[in-house]
C-alpha cells in the first residue's frame, strides 16, 4: 500500500491542489475589491486620482440628499428605482419559474422527458444575451409584429411606443434572460422532495392546492432562495440590460458606477461600487436568514 | 395517481407558452438575418439571402469584428482550458481535509454575486496601479516601451476565470459526490500509487463530465461582457463590439452577427457532445479493464 492517504486523487497535499484556484481568486477578485474600497476614498482631479484620504467621493454622491427630503435626491431615486425593477423581476421570474419547475417536477412522469423538457429550457443560456436583448426589436418595435398585430386587428390607432427603450422592455428582458436561474434551483429542491410525502398528504384528502401550498411551496423554499439571490444581485448589478433595453434613459445602480469610469473618474466609481456592493449585501443576509443557503448546496 | 387532471393540462400549456417566449424572438432575428439586400430591421422580409453574411465576412462597415472574434475565439479556448485544470486540482483538493477550504469555497460563491461591474472595476484599479508602480519604480528595460499591463490574456483572462471557476467548481462537487469511490480504493489495494489511482482510473471514469466543465468555461467566457467591460485593455472582445453595435448599426448585419455567434456557441456544444458520446462508447468497449488504457 504504497499510499496511506485518504480518498482523493494525488498525495499531493490538498492547500497544494488548490492553491491554482486560490491565486486566481486572490489576485483577480480579493485585492481588486481592497482596491475599490480604499480607492473609494482617495482624492480625484480631471486627471488622475490622489492617494490622499477623503470622504468627498462619498459626500458628493449624497450631496443635498438631506436638504431636499422628504423628495428624493438623484442617488437615492436611482437605487429605488433599481430596487423596483429588482422587485418587480423577482416576483415575475419566481411566479414563471416556480410554474414551470412544478411542472416539470411533479406532472412529467418519465425522467427521460424531464431531462428532455429541462435541456429544451437550458439551451436559450447558451446564447450571448445581447443577441436574446435585440431579438425583441423586430417584434417590439415601432414597425414590428406587436404593433402590427395590434393596429390591424384596429385595437390602437398608431403603434405603441411603450414596448421598446422603455422600463417595459428592461423588464420584460430580465424575466426572459434569468429565468433559467430561478427553473434550476427550484427545480431542484423539488425533485429531492420524497414523494410518498405528496402521497400521504393526498391520502390524508389534502387538495391539490393545499398539497401545493402547504407541502411543496415549504419544501422548495432553499431552491427558492437561491435563485432569488442570484436574480436580484443581477438586476442590482446590471447596465447593459438597462443600456441596450432602456434605450439608455433608464438609471441603474450598476449604469452609475459605469459612467463615472467612462468619465475616468475612479474615486466616485469606486464609492459607487462600495454603495452597490453593500446594498446587494444587505439584500443576500435579508435573504440567507429565510434559509441557510450552505446546507443546502 | 390516475389519469391526468385537468391541472396538467393548464401547466402543459404554461410550459409551451415559457418555451415559445424563450424560442420565439431568437427564430425571429435568425429568420430575419436571411433578410434580402434592401430589407430592414424588421419583417417583412424583402427576399432571402446571404448578403448581411457577406458584408461581416468582408467586414464592410462594421470595425474590426473579425479581429475581436479572433480574440473571443482564444480568449475563451484558454479560459476553457484553465478551468478545466484548475477546477478539477480544486475539486480534488476538496475531497481532501485542507486549511482555509471553506474560506476558499465562500470566496468562490462570492464571486458569482458580487456585481460583475465592481469585480471588473476593482481589477482596472489593479492594472492600473500596477503601471503607474512599473513606470515609476520597474526596471527601465521593461519600461522602456510599456503602455499597459491590461490586455486580453492578463487582466482580461482573470476577469473572465473569476466568472467561470466558480461554476467549474461546483460541477466537480456534483461530479464528486456521485463519484464511487470503492473503484479508487481497488485500484490502491491492488497497489496502484496515488497518480496511477488518478491517471487509469479516477480522470477516465470522470473525463464525461470533465469535458462538459470544459464546454461550460468556453460559453461563459465567450458571451461574457459585464466583466469584461473595465477589464480588457484597448482591445474588445466580440461581445462587446456586438453591444456597442446595438447603438449605431441600423442593418440586419447585426442579427448575422448574432446568428454567426450563436452558431459558435452551438457548434462547440455538438463537439462536446459528441466527445463525450465517443468517450462513453470507450468506456463501454473497454469496461472491463479501464485501467489498462
């Protein structure tokens, strides 16, 4: 027996292994976001940022956010502006999602056509989302097949102007991109649930609905959170859905950040991104105390 | 159970509307890329042909699309292939017991949630602090001639693995966890050394799955955009001109564009699938001495 370790691959010692993967998330992701928070307090000029401390980049983003309530000031409309998208395309995906996962859960009967119904979900993500964004032109458009549908069958008198570049689009675009994030998780919570469970509750002259809504909405509820988290942090973190839909009227949280940075003004980019980043924190540790998202990976 | 109630018949038609709604619009601009040379954005389509095709091929009017799909192209094969080696020495570290493993987990999901925009922010900041330290401290015979340290295969690259590692990593505990590990134990107790066990006998029976992270990494990588924005130096990758695009261009061109990248997508998803069928007929064939290979 020439090696004594336990399971798992190589003797080579497991900090050694992953250490590859550590470096790359060291050096790409952990210094970068120390880099955000301690430039976000530095000092900027039309030039070049100064590495002295400031908190100017922070009270500037708030400037006379006090003096003018209880309106709100430019900052703050756009983080609730931002959080009413989230809200709104939170509850579209999950009502979508959770529909679909059902069915797919509980009313397909082979595994053989679940797998096959899934894979027909599945293969939309592998599409650039800027090419599933602009696809909705030629049917939302001035000229396009929404429009004429709804002037020939003499239901408006001129086309609508609210389907493309409007927070319509925006969201009509996120529930067709994200989705898929909600189907996956969902689904699988639901195919771990024991089915003799739905057997006993039907037995015990449970309705389809109460079965639903006491048995399988409960149970489901970690694969539910998951994909909360993740459509949520994307919607707060999103500006190219917001650009390319919004026709590049609508603010965001995330198109904030990025237009500081094409103006190269890093400092406020940064205190942007701080702000960004604490709100989508404060949402997920909203979220983690519903579930405790670890145990159920 | 019985027969169907009338519930799956409402969800059946749910469903079908879900996959039309997925389906529906990406037909229409593939249909609508075939668009005759004097058709527009919209239907009706004034005859069909390959014109749009041609005019990208050419690269007439649109700047340097073939450059960036180049880029794209290697780009995303590098990525592809880092994720492959580096999430599976991560997923092996894992069956192991090792310091800071759950550290290195909860940073990885983080990853995946924190906004793409501050990760691509953060690592602009890096770079470019990077080459104001080279200009002003590095050995001149780098700096003689250095305009940036950002690019494509640096920050660009590190960018991207930060997206695709961490799916890469939780495909290895899927893989894992439904891994038996008593072949591993017969092949030690037959006197296998630790790289034998993992050569002949663990990489063979994972290679599937481990072809399908390699397949993920590249579609990740080569849609990717929210990251990529601050991160890629001077140089765009092709989905970055396709957004840049969506402003200016007012031609089907872009809907060739579309259907060209899609069908990269999907061609890559059809070598994989068939690499993967070719491996499991292997295993077939050879099921009863899989070490011997």
């Amino acid at each position: 027996m020439s090696s004594k370790s336990a399971i798992g691959g190589t003797g080579v010692p497991g900090w050694i292994q992953a250490m590859p993967f550590g470096l790359v998330f060291l050096f790409f992701f952990i210094i970068p976001l120390i880099l955000v928070v301690i430039v976000s307090f530095w000092d900027y000029n039309d030039y070049e940022m100064l590495p002295s401390f400031t908190t100017r980049s922070y009270t500037e983003n708030f400037e006379g956010c006090l003096a003018q309530l209880p309106d709100l000031c430019t900052v703050l409309k756009t983080y609730v502006s931002t959080a009413k998208f989230c809200f709104i395309v939170w509850a579209t995906t999950l009502i979508i999602g959770f529909t679909v996962a059902y069915f797919l859960a509980f009313h397909v009967r082979t595994t053989t056509m679940q797998m096959v119904l899934f894979l027909l979900c599945t293969i939309p993500f592998w599409t650039s989302n800027v090419i599933r964004m602009i696809s909705w032109i030629p049917l939302l458009g001035r000229n396009g097949l929404v429009n004429l549908a709804l002037t020939r069958a003499n239901l408006v008198d001129k086309p609508v102007e609210w389907l493309l570049y409007s927070p319509f689009s925006v969201g009509l675009a996120f529930t067709h991109l994200f989705t898929f994030f909600m189907v996956v998780p969902i689904f699988n919570s639901m195919m771990r649930i024991d089915r003799r469970l739905v057997e006993a509750a039907y037995d015990s002259g449970a309705s389809g609905w109460q079965t639903l809504w006491n048995l399988i909405v409960p149970l489901s509820k970690p694969g539910i959170v998951i994909g909360s988290i993740f459509v949520v942090t994307i919607v707060m973190g999103d500006f190219i859905t917001f650009d390319v839909m919004g026709g590049e009227q609508i603010a965001s949280a995330g198109k904030v950040v990025e237009t500081r940075l094409n103006a190269l003004q890093f400092p406020p980019a940064a205190a942007n991104a701080v702000i960004l980043l604490a709100v989508t924190l404060l949402i997920i540790v909203g979220l983690n105390r519903i579930v405790d998202v670890r145990k159920e990976l | 159970m019985g027969d169907r109630s009338p519930a799956f018949y409402w969800l059946a038609a749910f469903f079908g509307a879900f996959v039309l709604f997925l389906y529906g619009p990406m037909i229409v601009i593939f249909i609508l890329s075939f668009q005759g040379p004097t058709g527009g954005l919209t239907f009706p389509l004034n005859g069909l042909s390959v014109h749009w095709f041609e005019r990208l091929w050419r690269g007439g009017g649109i700047v340097d699309i073939s450059g960036a799909f180049q880029r794209s192209l290697e780009l995303g094969a590098v990525v592809m292939i880092l994720t492959v080696l580096l999430s599976l020495s991560a997923g092996l570290a894992f069956r192991k017991r090792f310091a800071g493993s759950n550290l290195l987990f909860f940073v990885a999901v983080a990853s995946l949630i924190v906004p793409s925009i501050v990760t691509s922010l953060g690592i602009a900041l890096e770079f470019r602090l990077l080459d104001d330290f080279l200009k002003n401290h590095g050995p001149s015979w780098l700096t003689g001639d250095l305009k940036t340290t950002m690019g494509t295969f640096t920050s660009g690259l590190g960018a991207h693995l930060t997206w695709t590692l961490p799916f890469g990593l939780l495909v290895m505990f899927a893989i894992f966890n439904r891994f038996d590990s008593r072949y591993e134990e017969a092949a030690r107790d037959q006197g296998a050394t630790s790289w034998q066990t993992l050569r002949y006998v663990i990489l063979p029976i994972i290679l599937p799955s481990v072809i399908g992270v390699g397949l993920f990494g590249f579609t990740l990588s080569w849609d990717e955009i929210a990251r990529s924005s601050q991160a890629m130096g001077e140089h765009n990758t092709l989905p970055m001109e396709l957004q840049a695009l969506t402003t200016t261009v007012t031609t089907p061109e872009i809907y060739a564009l579309g259907t060209a990248t899609t069908g990269v997508s999907f061609a890559v998803i059809a070598l994989s699938i068939l690499s993967i069928a070719m491996v499991r007929a292997r295993q077939a064939r050879h099921g009863s001495d899989a070490g011997e290979a």
